[in-house]
C-alpha cells in the first residue's frame, strides 16, 4: 500500500510538472510579445490562458511522419527516454522530505549524472533520424554540452568545497547570505553554464534555425517533438531550482508557509532571467561559442577553484594551530 501510495504522488508529480512547464512556454510568449511590443497569444481562452493545451493538442494530433531510412527504434524511444530523465530527475531531486520519502545524501550530483546521460539522448536523437540537420545539430549539442559541463562541474566542485557536503538539506540550512566577490564570480559563472546546458539563447546554436532548419529536432513530429519539448523546458526549471537552492537559501525560513512562498517569488524571478536573456542578447557564432567555453569560462572556474582550496587549506591550519 506504501508504494502505491509513493507511485501515485510521482505520478502526480509528473503531471502537476508536465503542467508548469506547458503553462511556462505560455508566460514566455507573452514576455517575449511584450519586449517586441507586439500582443502575444491572447484569443484561445481567457487571456490566452488556454493556449498551451490547444498547442499540445495540435501537436498530438498531428501525424508522425517517418523519414527515409529512419531507425524507428532509436526515433521513438530516445525523446521518450529525454523527457523521462528530467522528469526522474525533477522527482529526485526536489522531493520535500517527508516521513516516507527522504532525498539521497548525494542529491547534488544527480544534475551532472543525467546532463551526462542526456548527451547520449541527444546523438541517438541527430543519428536515428537520417538527416544531415539533425546529426550536424547534435553534434553541435555534444560538443556545446561537454564544453560547458567542464565549467558546471567546477562549479558544483567548488560550491561543495565551500559547504563541504553533498547533501541539499545541509546546503540550504548554510547557507551565505553575505555574498563576496568570488561568490557573484561563481554564481555568474553558474548562470552562463545554466544557459548553455539548456541550449538557450546565446547558446542554442544546436537548434539555429537560420543553419539547421530545427537542429537535432528537425524530423520529429507530433507526440515525438512534444517528449523533446517538455524534456528541454523541464531542465530550464531543474537549473532554475538548482540556482534557487545553491545561491538564493532554496526554501529555508522560519515559517513553512512563508518560506515556500519566497521559494516560488525567487524561482519564478530566475525564470524571468532566462526568458530575459532569450529576448535581449544575440546568438553567438558557433567558433565564438567555443572559444568563449575554452579559453575564457574555463579558466576562469579553474582559477575560482584553485583559489577556493587554497583557502580551505589556510583555514584548516590555522585551525589546527589554534587547537594545539
């Protein structure tokens, strides 16, 4: 009975989810009217309100159409597995403890493990399709990922260094709230990296429909193209949580009510950001977008790093000295 129970609160989860996100790509065009001074979707429903599920149920009720010589096999399940991981990952990760469900100690490296597993996703995607767009986008999107995970990981390896724990409980609980210097270096850092895992503006050259017509999506369609779609926007608000929790004290607070409404204010102000970049800033070149990865992020993470153990290190002697 326990299980049922658990099975059907992720499953519930994963619904309320699929929700927030189709009802975020709605918030999103009525931003982006605005910054165009243009009205957005405003005719399906109230206020457009019902825009987002005429949209899916456009998209589900539209054919799929097969390329020539596609590997139907890798074609259906690689978007179904994409949209799969970030909802896993959605319910691991941001679980509330409670008496049946406790989040794993380890639960800050759950967002590397499946940005990993999701580069996989991404060539079976590009490769299955039988397309030179698809495949060129996702080898854009391979290279873009791994470029920019280097950076993610040195991040996520400082900021562990600095809490000197894996755990999301223990990082919340403290949390700095007086910011230093290397602090808004690591959290603009973290932003930028958040940005290109993403594939958001300027980084999503792996979907520039200028060059590639659609990027490694170009041949799916219908129900196929809406896994790929949710998938994507699923790990905006995943980044956007992470940001919440690692820099902005997560859901910390003295009343639960009050610090869960905070929660939501500074996730929902994150979110603004991402849809504020994509409005405002151009896309890169693709030799750019590299050569800003390697020869300027990564250094950057490395040195924050280095300097960060460094200070460990001084504070552990003079520790030690004290005790003795």
């Amino acid at each position: 009975m326990l299980y049922i129970y658990i099975y059907f609160i992720l499953f519930l989860i994963c619904i309320i989810n699929i929700l927030i996100v189709a009802y975020f790509t709605l918030q999103e065009r009525i931003v982006l009217a605005s910054t165009q001074l243009r009205k957005g979707p405003n005719v399906v429903g109230l206020l457009g309100i019902a825009q987002p599920l005429a949209d899916a149920f456009k998209l589900l009720m539209k054919e799929i159409i097969w390329p020539y010589k596609v590997n139907k096999f890798l074609f259906i399940l690689s978007p179904f597995f994409m949209l799969l991981l970030s909802l896993c990952l959605w319910n691991i990760f941001f679980l509330i403890p409670s008496k049946f469900i406790n989040i794993p100690p380890f639960s800050l490296l759950f967002p590397l493990l499946f940005s990993s597993l999701n580069v996989l996703l991404v060539i079976f995607i590009g490769w299955s399709a039988n397309s030179k767009y698809t495949l060129q986008g996702a080898l854009r999107c391979i290279s873009q990922l791994v470029s920019y995970e280097l950076v993610l990981s040195l991040v996520f390896l400082t900021l562990i260094l600095s809490y000197n724990t894996l755990e999301i409980i223990n990082i919340i609980n403290q949390q700095k709230y007086s910011w230093g210097f290397l602090d808004i270096l690591v959290f603009i850092l973290f932003i930028i990296a958040s940005l290109a895992e993403t594939n958001r503006t300027p980084f999503d050259l792996a979907e520039a429909e200028s060059e590639l017509v659609s990027g490694y999506n170009t041949e799916h369609s219908s129900v196929l193209f809406t896994y790929m779609f949710l998938a994507e926007y699923c790990y905006i608000f995943i980044m956007a949580n992470i940001i919440v929790i690692l820099f902005f004290g997560g859901w910390w607070g003295f009343n639960k009510i009050i610090s869960y409404f905070f929660y939501i204010i500074k996730l929902l102000i994150i979110l603004y950001c991402f849809i504020w970049v994509r409005s405002t800033w151009p896309r890169f070149r693709y030799d750019q977008l590299m050569y800003f990865g390697w020869l300027e992020l990564l250094p950057l993470a490395l040195l924050i790093f280095v300097i960060n153990i460094c200070d460990e290190l001084i504070l552990d002697n003079i520790y030690i000295l004290l005790s003795w």
